[in-house]
C-alpha cells in the first residue's frame, strides 16, 4: 500500500475532519481557561488571606507609597561667654541653583524656570549679590542649553554658589521681584557661625559636616569645645510621620505622630568677649613684628581659676576656616605642648625652700669660680656672675640659676624633696582639662642631675595649664585652684542648669605666708632697679605687679639649641601684688628677633583695661529701692 493511501486510511480510521478537529481545540480551550481561572483565583485567595507577594508585605509596599516621613534636626547648642555673649551658634547657609526646564510651572502655567532671555538680568543679580562674575553666571546658564535646544533640568554655580546667608538669599530674592524674573533657587545647608572670628579658635574650636556627601546629616565638633562637648551640643533629631498624595507631597492634616527634636545645651565658658578681643588684637602686631614660631597667652582670675582669656598663634577663623591648611598648628598649644618652662619655676622651688625653712631672703650666697658643677655639666647665671654677690631675695628677681641651685641642694642633695614638691604643685599630671589631647608634661629623670636643673626649669616639662594651676597656690596663700573654662551648661528643653564651682586640687602646697613672700620678691622683679631683671618692663598704673620671666632653652636633635632666639621667652604675671586678683603667663617660642620688651607690649595694656574694668566695677553704685 502507498504511503498516500495510508495516510487516507488513518484519516477515515480517527475521524479527523475539519468540524470535528474544530471540537476538539474548543474543548481543550474550555478547559484550559476554567484551570487558569482557579489557578487565578486560589492565587487572589491566597495573597488577600496571607498579604505578600514573593515575600514582599503588600501592606507595607502601600504604606510606603502613601506614607512619608521627615527628620526634625536639632539645634546645635550655642557656646557664649561668661556675659551671655555669642562666641558660636547654629545658622543656615544656602546654595543657589537655576532651574532651566520648561517643565517648571507654577499656577496658570506661570513660568517659574530660567528663561534664556533672562540670562543677562540673573547673571547681574548673582554678580551683585555673591563671589561670582556676571561671566562665570552666564557661563553656568548657557552650558546648561543643549546644541539641540534641550536644557538641562537645573544648574549649580560652584563653590562661590555656596555659603551664602539669609541675608544675602534676601537681597537675591529681592531682586529676583525688582526684575521680575524667575528661576534662581536656593538649597538649606546646616552652618555654625562664629561672629568673632579669630577668637579662642583652637579652644572653641570649629564643626564641620558630620557626612562630606549629606549634609542632612548634621555637624560634629572637630576641635575644642565643639569637640570634647560635642555629645551635649548636638542634642537629638526628631521626626515626623504622615501621609503623602502620589507625588510624594505631604498631605495637609495627616501627621500620624510627632518625635519632639531635643536641642543641643548651651556652653557658657569664663571667658571674657571683651578681654578676649583685646588680647587678639595685641597679639597679632606683636607676632607681626617679631615673628615667633607660636605663642601663647592666658588670663585668669586668681581666686576661682576661671579663665577669662586665652589664645595662641598661629591662629584661624572657624567660620571661613581661614587659616586652617597644611601648615597649621592642629593643636591646642595651652594643653597639647609640653615644653620647659624656664625661669618661671623658680617661683616655686623658692617657694618649695621657704616652706621647708631652708630660705633666708637676706644671707647671700657664693658663686663658685667658673659656674656651677653639676656632674659633668657647669651650670652659670645670664651674666656669668658679672652683678657680684646676691642674696637668696636677689636671686630671684635677678633670676639666678645659681642660687635655685644652692636652695635645691639645701634641701635634699638628693633632690627626692624637690621633687615631692613638683608633684605636689600638679606638675606630671594632667589637669583633667576635658579638652582632647592633654599631655601631662614630664617629671625630670630620676635622677640628682636633672632632678637639681628642674629647679631652673629646665629637664623638667609642663603645660601652660599645669603652670597657672601651679600659679594660684601662691596667688591664693598656698591653696591650689583648678583652671576652668566652663561657666555653666543649660538645658533650653528642661530649664536645668549646671554652675561650674571653684575646684581646689589636693592640700595647700606652701603657707599663707610664704606665698606672701614670693610674690613680694616678684616685686622686685618689675621694681628694683639693681636687681630688677625686668625692671620698669612691665607695669599696670596705680598697682604693683607680681612678676617673673623666663628664657628657656628648647631642646633639638643634638641637644639645646644654640640660636641667638632659640629659646622659649616668658613671663608670669600677678596683679595687684598683694593680693592677686589676676594672673597672667604668656610664652613665646623661637622669635627671628626679640626684645625685652615685646611680651610687655601685650601684658601692659591688657592688664591696663582689666584692671579698669575692675575698678569700674567695685565703683558702681546701686540706687536704693525708692
């Protein structure tokens, strides 16, 4: 049988034929679509009873389309001076920006974008207003037209488009209606303004964003107070929950709950804006002329230890941040640097020698042939003996190495006592500042070489808080006062407020009254003509000054260094003599050129204005209640 004849056969055998093959594809149809349709229907069953779909909740899925939520930053607390007045507070800085995109329209079809015959007019507001030319405007609008016609939907001005403040966004805005054109806009950054500008800068310190690429993100302290209080000046965002339409817009009325922002605590330090501006400007002329690698300068009212001014240079403008470049001293000098004091120790080792009845004011003492040996070292006085025979109340004032030799010897050969008295006056310790990076200086090896220059201040290393703390004990008759910078701390959200109290440090170091006589020999320092090593230096009109200086050598690679300024200049100041309600250390390190006159350029007119300051004071008179 033929293949075709096989083929007929199995046709008429099966019955396939156009009618019913028709039947047959519409019954599988049928029932192909009754399967699907409970397939379907289980599956709607399923994701309405259980709500998810792949294991995607459909009920968060929604919420999220239509519910929205925002942060509420907290204010950062304000740091302010002893007075109330601001030294640092939270602001907003704004970023401008020109939208381009026809797209952009407001009611009834109001242009709100940039329109290119506008470009001109925009381009002299920002000129007028901002850093940036009227070129580089036009530069930014027109690079944002495509060659095809197409604009970019908006353009940014670069970094002098940003940091400009409210006032500025005013004048712009202003403008903007004066014109009456559009599309010039402005984006929030969180800012932190200084008013001062260079003003206790590496003590307060400076913020900067805590995320370089979100500014949302808020600011952290990067330095001083903004550093080592930063957890209280923060404070806690907030936020809020509510519903929004498909655009992404907040619906009016559907806050859902509310989380209150806690704002930052306010800092009031001690310091004094008006004493602090007065010593930033006798600094600078100074560092000018003389050219020092730094310098230091602190004030501080001697019955409580609150310091009222302190600064060092260099320097830099926290707002601007000028001044802050790969050549800046990063650290705060006051607590960070240790360094050898110098003669200015010698206030406390004749102390350490009254106290320990080894100290009579009038003998004399002899000055041995070719210095002092000590070891295999000789150690002279500035003028190599040249003044002739001191006594011990000389030796001070004429600041002799010699005689704090013969007086540190007298005491213990070993120089175990000497050295009880450096610890108890709060050298190789810290001073629990709070302020990062505090050294704790060093103790002299314990040695009876080192042990015996310490007692000139040299082989021994301290901290210009560690000397003012020292200082008060003989400011205040031996009782030994913490240097703090903290007033008080309030809590706005709370009302609390927390008072910073004098701290006295350990046991009095020395008597009464032989903290007395020192600072009646540190007379001599200014006053004595024969003795005086700075006499008629430094001076404050109508009170006797407290004084003592210092010049220390600075250790280098191969030993001290040898310079005709290599040294570390000094001078400690107490006013009024008798009893102190001041004192004053300033240092200079490593000038191109010094006088003896230079640190009295800044001591003597500060100290003028303080002490006028306090006269005014004690003076003012209080009417009765009428």
């Amino acid at each position: 049988m033929s293949t075709k004849n096989k083929i007929k056969n199995f046709v008429k055998k099966k019955n396939l034929n156009p009618m019913n093959n028709r039947k047959k594809v519409g019954i599988i149809l049928f029932a192909t679509s009754i399967g699907l349709f409970f397939l379907f229907a289980f599956r709607l069953t399923y994701i309405v009873a259980v709500g998810k779909v792949a294991g995607v909740s459909l009920p968060d899925k929604t919420a999220a389309l239509y519910q929205g939520s925002s942060v509420v930053k907290a204010k950062r607390g304000a740091i302010l001076d002893r007075n109330g007045v601001v030294i640092a507070e939270d602001a907003t800085s704004y970023s401008v920006y020109a939208i381009l995109s026809e797209t952009y329209l407001g009611e009834e079809n109001k242009k709100l974008y940039a329109q290119k015959k506008d470009f001109q007019t925009l381009a002299e507001i920002l000129d007028r207003n901002t850093e940036l030319s009227k070129d580089e405007v036009l530069k930014y609008l027109n690079d944002g037209v495509n060659e095809d016609g197409t604009v970019k939907f908006q353009v940014e001005f670069g970094t002098k488009g940003k940091n400009i403040t409210l006032e500025t966004r005013q004048k712009i805005e202003d403008d903007l209606k004066k014109n009456k054109v559009a599309g010039l806009y402005f984006e929030g950054h969180p800012a932190r303004i200084y008013p001062n500008g260079v003003f206790a800068s590496h003590f307060i310190g400076y913020t900067d964003s805590a995320d370089a690429e979100d500014d949302s993100k808020g600011l952290v302290g990067k330095m001083g107070i903004e550093k080592s209080y930063n957890d209280l000046l923060k404070g806690q965002d907030g936020k809020i929950d509510y519903e929004k339409d498909v655009y992404g817009n907040p619906l009016p009325g559907t806050v859902a709950n509310e989380k209150q922002a806690v704002d930052g605590k306010d800092i009031y330090t001690t310091i004094d804006s008006r004493i602090q501006s007065q010593l930033e400007s006798l600094l600078d002329p100074v560092v000018e002329e003389y050219k020092p690698e730094d310098m230091t300068a602190m004030l501080m009212k001697a019955k409580t230890g609150e310091i009222l001014a302190m600064s060092q240079r260099p320097s830099f403008n926290p707002e601007t941040k000028e001044g802050l470049g790969k050549d800046t001293v990063w650290r705060n000098i006051l607590v960070e640097d240790k360094f050898e004091p110098g003669s200015t120790m010698k206030l406390f080792t004749a102390a350490a020698a009254i106290q320990e009845g080894k100290f009579n004011p009038n003998a004399t003492f002899a000055y041995p042939a070719g210095g002092y040996p000590l070891d295999d070292r000789v150690v002279n006085d500035h003028d190599y003996g040249g003044v002739g025979p001191l006594t011990f109340r000389q030796a001070i004032s004429w600041s002799s190495n010699v005689g704090m030799l013969t007086l540190e010897q007298a005491m213990d050969p070993t120089g175990q006592v000497w050295k009880s008295y450096l610890e108890k006056f709060g050298f190789g310790k810290s001073t629990n500042s709070d302020l990062a990076g505090e050294s704790s200086g060093e103790l002299p090896e314990d040695n009876w070489v080192d042990l015996a220059m310490s007692s000139f201040g040299q082989a021994v290393s301290v901290t210009n808080f560690q000397m003012m703390q020292a200082y008060t004990a003989i400011a205040n008759d031996g009782s030994m006062l913490k240097p703090h910078y903290i007033s008080k701390i309030i809590d706005k959200n709370t009302g609390e407020e927390k008072v910073t109290q004098p701290e006295k440090v350990g046991q009095p170091v020395i008597t009464p009254q032989a903290a007395s006589d020192i600072r009646t020999y540190m007379i001599d320092t200014v006053e004595d003509p024969n003795y005086g090593i700075a006499y008629d230096v430094y001076k404050v009109p109508g009170y006797h000054v407290a004084a003592k200086t210092g010049t220390a050598q600075i250790t280098g690679e191969n030993g001290y260094m040898a310079g005709l300024t290599d040294y570390t200049y000094s001078v400690v100041e107490m006013v009024p003599a008798d009893n102190p309600e001041y004192i004053l250390y300033l240092t200079m390190k490593k000038p191109q050129t010094y006088t003896r006159e230079a640190l009295a350029r800044i001591a003597n007119p500060l100290m003028q204005v303080v002490m006028e300051s306090t006269d005014s004071e004690s003076n003012a008179t209080v009417e009765p209640a009428k």
